[in-house]
C-alpha cells in the first residue's frame, strides 16, 4: 500500500485547482518536498507520496515489482486517489526517471512535467554500481554518510536538516536501495524521450557526481517542449537543500505554459 499525502490549501478564489504529484527518489521520504509546499499551495493541489519500497511505503514481507511501468503505474495511482484525470507531475533523481518512463507513454495524462537531479540512462548515473558492493561490505549507515558528501555540500544544509535526511536514508531497507538501484542502470529511455509532450522542465545541479550536466543537456535537446534551469554550485540534494528557489523556478514554469489555468 503506497503512503499518499494530499493536501488542498488552494486560495478561495481558485476556481477547479490542478493537482501536482512528487515523486520521490531512492533512499528518501515524500517529506524531501516540505518546503516545496509554501509556494505552490494557494494554487495547486498536491499529492506526494512514498515510493513503492521506500519510508511509509515500505512492508518487510512485500515482493516489489520492480520495474518502471510499476513505478509509473504507482504515479498514475496517486492521481486517481488524489481526483486528478490529468495533473502535474515533479520527480526527482529515480523518481524523475519513472517520470520521464510514464511521460513517453502516449496516453499518458500529465499537464506539465518537471524533473530535477535526473537522468533518462542509468548506466551513465556515475557511483550506482557499486552500491551493492559498498552496503554489503560496510552497512548502510556508512552508505548514508557517503551520500550525505555526494547529496550536499558542506554548507547547503542546516543541522536539523542534515540530521532528518541522513537519518532517513541510514533506515531505508537495503533490499529497496540496491533492487531500485539495479532497475535504474538497467533503464535507457534515450530513445522514447522525442515522444513527450506535455511541456517539461528540467532543474539541474552543476555539480552532481551522479548525473553531470551533460545528461540534462541531452534530455532537453530530445525532449521538443523543454526547458533547463541549471543551478549553480549544487550538488545532487539540490530539491531539498535549494526546495524553496526550485518550487519558484517551477512556479514561474507553469504560469508561463499558461498554468494554473483560470
């Protein structure tokens, strides 16, 4: 059972708002988008979620499907419990792959698509591969702490947050981060990309070790109707360490692609 948190604060004069579902990357909770939220709320409903496998989406005895269609099928899900027939959709690291996966589908219902920190080829995300080798050989609190220097620089957070955030990924099953993993470098979607539609926008870090600039380049030349907004000096953390600049960047997007429509 997926973990869904819906929320309408929409200002009154408002009229029929339009939803926005996150979708979370590995390791990580639906609460990375908290500060996301401020800003979009008096004019979108919102659904976040935890993905399958992952926080309060997690169950010891589940078998994961864990493919792609799976993880676009969870995305559709979330829209349907939420009353959304077509919707917004934002998703970062893995989670911005299922979205670019759903997004290819021809029917698929998205108004607008956002991702951030994200690659369309997860053999060319750098470090994955070797995860496996790292959790089995050190646990995964010595996993965490390497992500917690790869996610952020030193200054990027403030201690509460540094403390939430590698707490959360220090408790994520290992099972989830490595079967995830495993799915992502399996994943290329370099040829279905010219088949998205909706109006996309692409937020990139300029100093991810995961996913350099060079990915986002290639994803908006394929992609027709998209749109790229580099962060300087940001690393691979950048939804949660830059939320409240990221949700204006998207906010200033969608007016521009004429949302929320009146």
């Amino acid at each position: 059972m997926l973990h869904i948190e819906l929320t309408d604060q929409t200002l009154p004069w408002v009229i029929n708002p339009e939803t926005i579902v996150f979708c979370h990357g590995v390791a990580i909770n639906s609460n990375i988008w908290a500060e996301w939220l401020p800003t979009l709320t008096p004019y979108f409903k919102i659904a976040k979620f935890d993905t399958r496998g992952f926080g309060r989406s997690y169950r010891a005895d589940e078998t994961i499907d864990w493919s792609m269609d799976q993880l676009a099928d969870d995305i559709l899900e979330v829209a349907e419990r939420s009353g959304a027939q077509r919707f917004h959709l934002v998703g970062e690291s893995m989670g911005g792959t299922a979205c670019l996966h759903l997004a290819t589908r021809p029917d698929a219902p998205l108004l607008s698509l956002t991702c951030v920190s994200t690659s369309h080829r997860g053999g060319s995300v750098e470090r994955v591969g070797s995860w496996r080798q790292e959790v089995d050989a050190l646990g995964m609190d010595a996993w965490s702490d390497g992500m917690m220097e790869r996610r952020f620089s030193p200054c990027a957070l403030e201690d509460r947050q540094r403390e939430w955030f590698s707490d959360t990924q220090r408790r994520t099953a290992a099972s989830s981060l490595l079967d995830a993993a495993d799915l992502l470098i399996r994943t290329d979607l370099t040829d279905r990309l010219g088949m998205i539609t909706a109006p996309t926008l692409l937020i990139a870090p300029d100093s991810s070790p995961f996913v350099p600039l060079d990915i986002p380049a290639v994803i908006h030349r394929l992609i027709p109707k998209s749109e790229l907004a580099v962060f300087p000096q940001t690393r691979h953390g950048l939804p949660f360490s830059h939320a409240r600049v990221c949700a204006e960047t998207l906010l200033s997007f969608l007016q521009r692609s004429g949302f929320p429509r009146p």
